[in-house]
C-alpha cells in the first residue's frame, strides 16, 4: 500500500517552481522523475501545476509573474515551511529580524501563506494548511530528500530560524565546511551551509534536493532533456553522491544519491 506523507509543523511542507515556462517544465521534470502533471485553473486565466508521483502530490510549478521578471528575479525552487498559525509565524519572523514580502493570504481555501525572508534576505514561505496538507511523499525515489539555506552568517541564521521553527541543531561530522542539520522531533529534514569566498556574487537562498537511486543515470537523462550540469557528481563523506543540476529554463535542484546516510 502506498503511504501518503504528511509534513510535521516546521518542516518543508511544499515544493513550488516558479518558472519561465511551464510548459517545458511539465516535460522536463515529468520526464527526468516520472512525475505526473495536472493543471489547476487560476482567476487569471493561467494555470497551476501540481506534480503527481505515486498519486500523490510531490511539488508544483507556476509561471512567474510580469512584476517577478521585472525585479531579475530568476527561475527558482521555493520552499514552504508548515507552520500551525501563518499570522503569528509572520509576527516571529519580523521580531527575529526579517522581512514581510506578501501578506498573509488564502490561496482558493487550501492554505494560508506568506512570503518572507531571513535577515540576510534568503526567501522562503510560510504555510498553514486549511484543505490541504502539503506533500503527500517526501524523502521516496524521486521525490524531495532534503533542503538546504546556504548563507553567509550561520549562526545568525541558526538563531533567526530557531526562534520561529521548531528546530533543534547539531553539527555534520562529515562536511568539509561549517554545516549545521537541523532536526524537528529528533528527524533531520535539511541543513544550513556556510557561505565562503567561492560564492562571491551569490545571494543567501533556499536549495531542494531529490532522491536519485542512480545518480550517474539521472544526471544522463537530465542531459538528454535538455537540462545541465551546474556542478558535477561529488561524493559528500557521511553521505552519499550529490550534484547540482539546472532544468533548462535555470531552475537549479540538487540530486543525491543517500548511499551513506542514516
């Protein structure tokens, strides 16, 4: 029988692209994981695209608005937080020291969410489900693994996001630099990377990664789908085969391999 995942309160509940073409990032992610594309209509005319793997929802796309292109913003993977109360979530974010990007909304009586950024302007957004619950498979082939905030200042950003999550953290004996898992229930769900000279030009932001049983086969047939490699395979001490991939528009994902963890 297939499990259907639920996201605990302060963890990754929802993956979303926002894209240059949905179109082609139908065919590029339904190709390179299996994922199944099914179209919500939106008051606009558009329409919004919910990943389906297993019958079960794993992420999703959207066109990127007029006013998001305008700004430079470029074709990126957004993560959403699950949170018990958005409202109170956007009251600790601001008293930690971040920054309100989008009210709190109703999204068509499925969520309540806002948009916001950490004090080094990292963005991410907050999610308090009505109707639907998030995910509804994490961690399985093919599907989001983990999630990652590379930034400059670590522990700043380890007291900013503890004070509005759930998070406990502990160090990762087996990275090369400074990083920091953070935990909820005693669970990892990601990790704050420090920043170093190598990311001049950078700005602080929020990565996803999706389990790849075979790696070297994955990157292949991203490839063949008109995607690239941002970074190649490396092996990661303690935890298994990772590489940073753009889809071709320039949405840039992580995959790995967990031959090492847990």
């Amino acid at each position: 029988m297939t499990r259907t995942y639920t996201p605990p309160v302060g963890t990754p509940g929802w993956f979303e692209l926002a894209t240059t073409d949905q179109d082609g990032a139908r065919r590029f992610y339904a190709g390179l994981f299996g994922w199944t594309p099914e179209e919500t209509p939106l008051p606009d005319g558009s329409s919004y695209t919910v990943f389906k793997h297993g019958g079960r929802d794993v992420a999703a796309c959207y066109t990127m608005m007029a006013d998001q292109r305008a700004q430079g913003v470029p074709v990126h993977w957004g993560v959403y937080f699950r949170v018990e109360d958005c409202d109170a979530a956007v009251a600790s974010v601001l008293a930690a020291g971040g920054k309100l990007l989008a009210e709190p909304f109703e999204v068509m009586g499925l969520l309540r969410m806002a948009v916001v950024s950490d004090p080094e302007g990292a963005v991410f957004c907050l999610s308090q489900p009505r109707t639907h619950p998030g995910v509804g498979v994490f961690r399985d082939p093919d599907a989001m693994l983990w999630v990652e905030l590379s930034t400059r200042d670590i522990r700043r950003a380890e007291s900013f996001y503890g004070t509005i999550f759930p998070w406990t953290f502990s160090d990762h004996d087996g990275a090369p630099e400074v990083y920091r898992v953070f935990s909820v229930a005693g669970e990892g769900y990601g990790g704050l990377l420090q920043m170093d000279e190598q990311w001049a030009g950078i700005p602080t932001h929020w990565s996803v990664y999706v389990h790849a049983t075979d790696i070297d086969a994955k990157v292949a047939q991203a490839l063949a789908l008109g995607g690239s490699i941002v970074v190649p395979v490396f092996r990661a001490p303690g935890v298994g085969r990772i590489a940073l991939l753009a889809d071709p528009s320039g949405g840039k994902f992580y995959l790995i391999e967990p031959t090492e963890m847990g």
